[in-house]
C-alpha cells in the first residue's frame, strides 16, 4: 500500500538505515539495561564499529550479539515509538505495523505538509475533515494514520470519527464505541466521549458512539461548532472523519465546522469527475481544500 500526494508532492523515502537517535543512554547502554547484552561486551563492539565504520546496534548484530528484533525494539524506544509487533488494531495502521515501509513514510511526509502549510498557518488553523469521493473506507485509513503520525512527532493530537452511519475508528483503535460524537452531539455527555490511546500519549479518540436514526439532524444543532471551539484551544492537531460524498450529505455539515478539508481517493477507482464533483461541492458550500492524498491498494 502506497501513498501519493499530487497536491502536496509527498516524496518517498529510501530504505531504512540503522542509526542510533539522540538520547540519555547510548544504544550499548540501553541494549545491556534491557538485558540484551552482556555489559562488558560493550567495549568490544564499540571497536568493532569503529575498526568497520559501523553503528553501535550495527556492530552488535553484525557480531551475533542481538537479533534483528533486538535491534528494531531499541531503535523504536530510543524513538518512543511502538515496536514493530504493537498491534494498534487493525492491519490499516501503517504508522505502527509497517514502520519502515514506503507507505508509512508517506504517511509521515504527508504529516510533515500539513504540518508546515496547514496546521502552522496564520490564521490558527487547527481542525482539517478527511473524506472523500469513492465509498471506499481509504478515508477512514488516512484518518487514523495521520492521527498516528502526528501524535508520534509529539503533537496534542484529538481524531473524531464524524461517520455517525458507517463508524470504524474504535474498532481500528479497540475502544467502546459508546459514548461518542453522537451522544455529545445529543447534549449527553463529554468528556466520557475522550479516550486516549495508553500506547500513543498524544492521541486522543472521539469514536462516533452509537448509530443515530437522524445523523444530519444531529449535524444541525450546532453542537458539532461548539465542540470544536472546545477542542481548538486543548489540541494542536483534530481530524475528523467523516463520511464518503456517495453515502450522504454529511460532510457538507462536517466541513461547515472545520477549518478545511483533505480529500482522499483511491487509483484505480477514484474518477477524476467524481472527484471534480466533490470538490466543487465543497467549494459551493465554502468549505476549503487544504489538500489531497491518493492511496494506491
């Protein structure tokens, strides 16, 4: 699974390269107060790197000190990022599962755009709608894949799911999926609706709650702007899923409360006048476009 990025020009990275990143202890350190090696075999592989131009955690695996995975969980702690076999949920979260992957670095790259041209704008810009086109759940990926990224690069991040008829998001992040959205929508509770993510601090997930009968009605109220006003001064990053354009209106009402939208389609099955239609919908209703990402399956 890839990612392309037309509007903001994601470039892929190349493959991974072991290095170690900044920290209180040193890869030797770490790797021996987690009981992975021998502490005085730390001056050996020291020269040993040295004497081949190599890492710490290269020289220890080149050795047969540690193992491959040994190396990966070091990398990812000296990171604060999950180990390569945390499973968040389901197999759509790229960020954890496919750490080193293209798609993943997309993914981040794609962070890193929004990061600097939207979230950073002047104007304060804090909330952005992911939907799309297609009745395809690629939005719903994106979504929760952005929310990961930018958590993960230490942003207070807050991901709604906003599709009150289709909703994934607690099952991808294995939460109850009441309260939410709809309850608070419906004047009955808040802060209950908040529930952060233990292996991601800066996560916090607002799952859509149970299914109403009247999704649009509840748009309407208005409680939607005010939780947003909310949200803006307690988070940096908010994303909000919302429903496909073929399944309803929805995202029209959605896009009516947040500063800007992201438009997700899929190669292959995305046509470009479903797109257009969508885009111009959303300009006729004054919601702005911020960018657009497209998923390669």
């Amino acid at each position: 699974m890839t990612i392309n990025e037309p509007a903001m020009h994601a470039r892929p990275a190349s493959g991974p390269r072991f290095y170690e990143a900044p920290s209180a202890h040193p890869m030797g350190e770490w790797l021996a107060l987690a009981g992975l090696i021998d502490p005085t075999t730390i001056d050996a592989i020291e020269r040993h790197a040295q004497a081949n131009d190599l890492h710490f955690g290269e020289a220890a695996l080149q050795l047969g000190k540690i193992t491959q995975a040994d190396l990966d969980r070091a990398l990812c702690a000296q990171f604060d990022a999950p180990p390569p076999d945390f499973h968040c949920g389901d197999d759509t979260q790229i960020v954890f599962h496919q750490q080193h992957s293209v798609a993943a670095e997309q993914f981040r790259n794609l962070r890193n755009s929004l990061a600097l041209r939207w979230f950073k704008h002047p104007k304060g810009a804090r909330s952005l709608m992911v939907t799309g086109p297609t009745d395809h759940p690629a939005h719903a990926a994106v979504s929760a894949n952005l929310a990961i990224a930018f958590a993960q690069a230490g942003f207070r991040t807050l991901l709604i799911d906003a599709d009150m008829r289709t909703p994934s998001l607690h099952t991808v992040f294995k939460l109850d999926d009441c309260p939410g959205l709809s309850s608070i929508l419906a004047g009955r509770t808040e802060e209950a609706s908040f529930q952060q993510i233990a292996s991601v601090p800066c996560l916090t997930v607002i799952p859509a709650g149970i299914i109403p009968p009247n999704p649009q009605e509840l748009l309407l109220r208005g409680r939607l702007d005010d939780l947003m006003l909310q949200v803006e001064a307690r988070f940096e990053v908010i994303l909000v899923n919302a429903p496909p354009a073929p399944v309803a209106d929805d995202f029209l009402l959605i896009g009516a409360s947040t500063v800007g939208s992201m438009i997700v389609t899929v190669r292959g099955q995305t046509r470009v006048a479903q797109a257009e239609s969508m885009i111009t919908r959303c300009r006729e209703y004054g919601i702005r476009i911020a960018g657009s990402a497209m998923l390669a399956l």
